[in-house]
C-alpha cells in the first residue's frame, strides 16, 4: 500500500503539476508507473499465498507474471538510465541541457525504453513456453521466474539458461556499467564546481545512485550465474520487487 501510494502520489503530481516539466520529472514520473506495476505483478500474489494454506498459481497466470515482471522490471531499468543520464547533461553541459533534452527527444527516448522492454520481456516469454512439464509443479519462490521453472522442466536446460543468462545477465551488467561510468564521469566533473554547486549536484545523484545499487546489485546475483537456485534467492528477490519500489517515491 506505501509503494503504491508513494508511486501514484508522484504519478499524478507531476501529470497534475505545471511546475514539474523539466525532463527529470519526466523521467521519474515513468520510473514512478513502472515501479507502481512491478511492485502490483509480485506483492499481492505474495500476500494472498502468504494468508492462505493452498498456494497455487495456473499456468496461464504464471506465464503472464513472467511477461509482465521483466517487462516492468526492464522499463525500470532503462529508465534509471535515462535518469543519469539526464543528471549527466544537466552538470556536465549545462549551457546545452534544453537543446538536448528537449520533450522531443525525452518522447523517444521513453517510447524507445518501451519498446526495448517489449521486446526482452518477448524473449523471456518465449523461452518460457519452452519449457515442457511433466514431473513436480512446487515452484521454489513467491512468484513465476525463468530461473525456478528450469528446475520444472523436463528436458536440457542448459541452452535455455544460457540464452536468458545473455538476455537478463548481459540487460543488467551492462546497464549497471553504463550507469556507474554515467557517475563517475558526473563525480569527476565536480571538481571544477563551487562547494554549493557540487552540493546541489551530489543531492540529486546520492539517492538515485543508492536505489541503483540496491536494485542491481540483486539483479546481478540473480541473473548472471548459472541455472541454479539457492534458499537464498527469495530474500535477495525481495530487496528488487518490492524493497526497491517501496524506496524509489
């Protein structure tokens, strides 16, 4: 209830708002609806197993929760990139913040993150319905993953797993190394910043590059290893579905 709330709060201030228009406000207002309908495909699956003694999901349903967490999950992503990269035209060229970031530009950058996430999301799905069950049907987790229903089928999965390591994996390392450069290269440009001035710039970067670590961090033990699981994983799930969401607003 606090994530969505906090979400939708910033959701419709900045719609509502005609002080909030700079592209940053832009940008988080879709990191905001993102975070709002990832945090929508796990919790309240979560909650209502975690209340009830029979704990089943359909096929169909699960299928679709694969679909629409990475879909939200890689939006989320891209659009952490477009934030920094946001903050890196706003303190490093600053004189050409409004030629660059103009709403056009924010427009397709935005629609270009919808389209990347589509088409993840597509993959994943595909290589889901892949999958051929015929023995156990206990999912080891609180929410369909490509991960825990390799251990359901019954057939090779090391091809598999290898294509969604180089999906997930590879989305989330280089995502992860194109944001940490982003603020290095902002750090290091600082230095020629008054005490205010790298103050003010420090203030907007602090929060978001801690919400970056928090959310790939676990991403990366997740998704760049191979097709195993660990008892551990559903603890480490937790800090990007739902501590993650709940932290952003």
């Amino acid at each position: 209830l606090a994530t969505l709330l906090g979400n939708f709060l910033i959701v419709v201030t900045i719609k509502t708002s005609r002080t909030l228009g700079n592209p940053m406000y832009f940008f988080l207002f879709y990191l905001s609806f993102a975070d709002a309908c990832f945090s929508t495909m796990t919790a309240p699956r979560l909650i209502v197993d975690a209340l009830s003694q029979k704990k089943s999901i359909s096929y169909n349903e699960c299928v679709t929760q694969v679909f629409a967490a990475h879909f939200f999950r890689c939006l989320e992503i891209f659009v952490l990139i477009l934030v920094a990269f946001d903050r890196y035209v706003a303190i490093c060229k600053p004189l050409r913040y409004t030629t660059i970031m103009s709403r056009h530009v924010c427009s397709v950058l935005v629609i270009l993150s919808w389209v990347g996430s589509c088409i993840h999301s597509l993959a994943q799905l595909f290589l889901a319905l892949r999958f051929p069950f015929c023995g156990p049907s206990v999912i080891d987790h609180y929410f369909c993953d490509l991960q825990p229903l390799l251990k359901l089928a019954c057939m090779d999965t090391y091809v598999i797993n290898l294509l969604g390591v180089s999906n997930s994996g590879a989305i989330c390392m280089v995502s992860f190394i194109i944001l940490f450069i982003s603020y290095v290269v902002i750090l290091f440009s600082l230095r020629n910043y008054s005490v205010e001035g790298r103050r003010k710039a420090l203030s907007t970067c602090t929060s978001h590059f801690i919400v970056v670590v928090l959310f790939f961090g676990p991403c990366i033990f997740i998704y760049t290893r191979p097709a195993t699981t660990f008892p551990v994983d559903k603890m480490v799930a937790v800090f990007y579905t739902i501590g993650t969401p709940l932290l952003n607003p």
